[in-house]
C-alpha cells in the first residue's frame, strides 16, 4: 500500500496475500516480517496533513528486519510506478546493498515488472 491503513489489522492487500500463499507452500520460512516502504497511518483526518510518508523510525524497523532475515523479498506493488515509490525503493536499494545476496524481487510474470 502506498500508506498504511488501519484496516490492515482486519483485511490483507492483494500484495500481502500472494506473498503469504506463497510461504504457506514453502517449509523453508519459519517466520515473516511484512515492513512497508512507508509508515504514516492514513486516516481521513490526517490524510492532507501528510508531509512525509515515511520517517528514520522507517527505516530503523526495516533494517532490523532485513538484517534478522535470511532472505528478503521486494515486493511493492502497483504503485511502483509512481515518482514518490521510485524514490522511496532507491533509497531502500541503497540501504540493501550490504545485503544484496539475500534481497529477491516479487514480480508480475505478466508485465515483468
């Protein structure tokens, strides 16, 4: 999601069900992290307020669970295409490369993207 949202307690997005039908075949994951490239709750009463979709406690929690994962899977969705998604996974692929042989891509095998 490009802002998380308090129904993601209640409801999974369509990114997060694949990824999980996927580990839910797999014996070789004992446990899963799910860390959005953005923290800001979006809430109708907030939503014109947001400068920044992120902050540094973002990025604290994401490196705390990419360096307690054995393999870390990118998978951010259809709203990649969008100018503040592509910068936002630049500054994480930054962030990534002392980790790159155990970061993996989710792609869509359709578009390839």
């Amino acid at each position: 999601t490009m802002y998380p949202h308090l129904d993601g307690v209640l409801s999974l997005d369509l990114t997060t069900v694949l990824i999980l039908n996927q580990l839910a075949n797999s014996e070789r994951y004992g446990a899963v992290y799910l860390v959005n490239l953005f923290s800001n709750i979006r809430t109708p009463e907030n939503l014109k307020h947001i400068k920044e979709p992120y902050d540094e406690h973002t990025d604290i929690h994401l490196m705390k669970a990419i360096s307690e994962s054995d393999t870390v899977i990118l998978a951010y969705g259809a709203y990649a295409k969008r100018p503040v998604v592509i910068d936002r996974v630049e500054q994480v692929m930054e962030m990534l490369k002392p980790h790159k042989k155990k970061v993996k891509k989710l792609i869509n095998p359709v578009t390839n993207e």
